[in-house]
C-alpha cells in the first residue's frame, strides 16, 4: 500500500440553493518521503482536497471515498483517533501563518504545547525540540524568537515559525497550502529551500499546493494537475516539464516557459 492513496475521494458542500462538488472522484497515490506539488488553476478544488484528508471541511461539506494512510481509512476513523493523527503524523501548513497562530501568545508558548500534548515531553524538553526547529528553518538566534510574539515578526519570520510549528512533533507528512503566498521572490525561495532540508532531514513527505510553478519544478519530485476538481495528470517532475500530457498541463507548461522565457528577454534587453 502506498504511503498516502485518495480513492475516489468526493467533497461537496450541501447547500439549500444547490450543492457544490469541489472535489470530483480524485485518486491519488502519494510516495512516501516524496515531495509532491498539487498545482491547477484557481478554484480546482486543491485546497478543499487538503483539508479533506484531514476532515477539516465546515460542517455542511460530504466527503466520501478513501484516504488511506498507514493502515487505516482516515476518513472512517473516530475523531478521537483523528485528532491524534493531525498536529503528530499528520500537519497541514497555511499560506497565512498569522492564521495559524494565536496573536497574543509568545511563540515560545505555542511551540511548546504540541509536543506536550502529543508526546508527554515536560516543558525544558519542549523548549529544547522547540529551539532546535527554529534553528532548523533557519532562524537565528531561536531563543530571542522564542520570546517574541507573532505581530513582532515578519511575513518570512512568520511563515518560518509556522513550519517550525508544523514540523515540531515531527510528523510524517506535511501539507503545505501556497505556503509562498505574500511573500516576495528571495522569501519564497527561501522558504522553499528550507521545506526541502526540513523534509530530507527529518524524512517528512510533503504535499504542497502551489501556484508556483518554478518552485513546483524546482522542489518536488512529482506534479499532480487539477482541473474543475479532478486530477488530470501525475507525472514525476521531471517529465512533466519536459513532456506534460494533459491539454490544459499543456497549457500551464508552455505559459510558464513562454513567461520564463520573456522575463529573460525583459532582463536581457534591460542589460542593453
Ligand atoms: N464552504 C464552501 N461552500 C461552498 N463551496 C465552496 C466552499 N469552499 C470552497 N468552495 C468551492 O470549492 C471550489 C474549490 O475551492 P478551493 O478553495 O479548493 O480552490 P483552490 O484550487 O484551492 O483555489 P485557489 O488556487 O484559488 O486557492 C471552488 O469553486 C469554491 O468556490
Ligand atoms: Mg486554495
């Protein structure tokens, strides 16, 4: 079995004036300790498919199929059992870190409460594995950030502190929601640079959603495409590029080696 696997996985919303299915009968095997890049144009259903392996939908949405991870459905289990799997083996990173975390509480505070409550370590312990994730996502100096609060720190600090929170009971798969989103061009590679030595070091699979389709080629080693709520293509990166087989893959590709490649032109003209 696969590391990750949605069956014929359904969300939809109920609503009194006519349902909205977001996500439409997608199968998708996950490797495991592979980064992988869930890309497609905007309301394709990605997102809705994120928080659907965790049932995190509001309480009008219907999902049906399977998630299979390790050896159970995810999606037949208790949310007693559920809620020991998200935040220790599974965690889901926001694009707005400000959202995930509580602004009148030091960071310190809600670093530390994760692997209290997950791992029964006592609080120096906590603040050990606390600091030496900081470090881990590249934060200097983690005991002074420890200290601050989130309205302190910048959007790249930010989002930092956010993965740090996300990988601190070291989980086994990480999904990352446009985790680049508001940040400028240096802080997204910055930030994509160091979700790929977090997920090495502590052999987390990711599955990040993405619109960037340089950090998608440059970062994953597979690309899945969805489209009005299916998944039209998976290929590995790779081939993807170089070769995509779904017109509307087709699409994107060219677009984004036509944008690439005009960016250069741009940039060679200005050195003219
Ligand atoms: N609570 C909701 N009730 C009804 N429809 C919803 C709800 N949340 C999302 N949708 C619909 O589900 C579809 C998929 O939304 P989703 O947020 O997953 O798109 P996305 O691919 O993540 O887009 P983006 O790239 O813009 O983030 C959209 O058509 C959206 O309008
Ligand atoms: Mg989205």
């Amino acid at each position: 079995m696969s590391f990750l696997e949605l069956q014929n996985l359904e969300s939809t919303f109920v609503r009194e004036n006519g349902n909205v299915t977001a996500v439409r009968g997608v199968d998708l095997e996950v490797v495991r300790c592979s980064r992988h890049a869930l890309i497609g144009q905007t309301g394709a259903g990605k997102s809705i498919l994120g928080l659907s392996i965790l049932r995190l939908l509001p309480e009008n949405a219907r999902i049906t199929g399977k998630v299979l991870f390790r050896s159970g459905d995810l999606l037949s289990c208790t949310e007693k059992e559920l809620r020991d799997i998200r935040g220790k083996e599974i965690i889901m990173v926001f694009q707005n870190p400000l959202a995930t975390l509580n602004p009148v509480l030091s960071i310190e505070k809600q670093l530390c409460e994760m692997p209290m409550h997950h791992e029964g370590l006592n609080l120096c312990e906590a603040k050990a594995r606390a600091e030496q994730m900081l470090e881990l996502c590249g934060l200097r100096e983690p005991q002074k950030v420890m200290k601050s609060h989130p309205f302190e720190m910048s959007g790249g600090m930010l989002q930092r502190v956010a993965i740090a929170m996300g990988i601190i009971c070291r989980p086994s798969l990480l999904i990352a929601d446009e985790p680049f989103k508001g940040l400028d061009v240096s802080l997204q590679k910055q930030v994509a640079s160091i979700l790929y030595k977090v997920c090495r070091e502590l052999e987390i699979t990711l599955l990040i959603i993405t619109h960037n389709l340089k950090v998608a080629k440059s970062l994953c080693d597979f690309v899945s495409v969805m489209h009005r709520g299916k998944i039209v293509e998976t290929a590995n990166s790779k081939n993807f590029f170089s070769s995509p087989c779904h017109p509307y893959s087709k699409s994107i590709v060219n677009a984004f080696k036509t944008f690439s490649g005009q960016l250069r032109d741009y940039q060679d003209h200005d050195r003219d």
